[in-house]
C-alpha cells in the first residue's frame, strides 16, 4: 500500500518532539502528496487559555512567516515551496491543545485530517505516543473547499 501522506516538520532537530508538545498544523499539498507540517511548543513553554495549555502562535501568523520565506528557504528548512504561493486556509488544519483538569490532549482536525494513519503521525510528531488523547473536530479547522 502507497503512503498518500509524507511527514515534515516546521523543526530542524528531528520530526517527533522529544516531550510531549502543543501546537499547530496543517496537510499540505506537494507534488501530489499531503505533507504534514507543525509549529510546536512544548508543555512548559505554552500559554494558559482557560484550563487548556495551547500553542502561543496561530496559523495566519506562522504561515505568513513562512510565506516570506519564498520557495527556496522553505525547501531548505524542509517545508513544501507551496505554502509560498497559498493563503493558510488553503489546506486542512488543526490544533494540538492539553486540557490540565482530564489530563488530555485533544487533537482538534479538518475531517481530511482525521485518518489513523494521519491522526498517528501526528501523535508522534507532538511527542503524545502512549499519552492519553482525543480527536475532535472543530469549525475553525475547516476547508470549505
């Protein structure tokens, strides 16, 4: 069976966190291939929102960071040249959230993202393999395309 979704990662130093992090994502087209890649922060760097720890980035702001890269630097970080030539709500995303009452990390993903095999990698790459979590999708997170 063909893998139809390869695994990136916004880091350098490897693409699985090597503690357990919250951040954001996205499914991005290249070459044919969903691509997934991530914006991580971990436990003790995040940000308090109610009772939830969350990712002190959103999209807009990451990808625009991105965007301005051009093609070539995102090539070299290891990121898909297309998020240069595309808005960010272009391609399936989510978030990656730790509500602290229930302990539980929830995934919150456009339905395109909600795969097994999708929704594991993307444990991995947050550092949640063996953790407690839970998909969930959410209006925020969603293509209309």
């Amino acid at each position: 069976m063909r893998p139809d979704v390869e695994y990136g990662s916004e880091r350098r130093d490897g693409q699985t966190a090597t503690e357990p992090s919250v951040g954001i994502f996205w499914g991005v087209q290249n070459g044919g291939r969903t691509v997934l890649v991530t914006d991580r922060t971990t436990l003790a760097q995040a940000e308090t929102y109610g009772d939830c720890l969350t990712h002190p980035r959103g999209h807009h702001e990451v990808w625009e960071a991105w965007r301005r890269l051009g093609a070539t630097a995102l090539r070299r970080r290891g990121l898909p040249p297309t998020i240069a030539t595309h808005e960010y709500e272009a391609f399936p995303r989510g978030r990656v959230v730790y509500m602290r009452g229930p302990a539980l990390f929830t995934l919150y993903a456009d339905r395109r993202l909600q795969r097994p095999a999708t929704i594991s990698e993307l444990v991995r790459l947050f550092g949640l393999t063996g953790l407690h979590h839970a998909v969930r999708s959410d209006a925020h997170y969603r293509i209309l395309a």
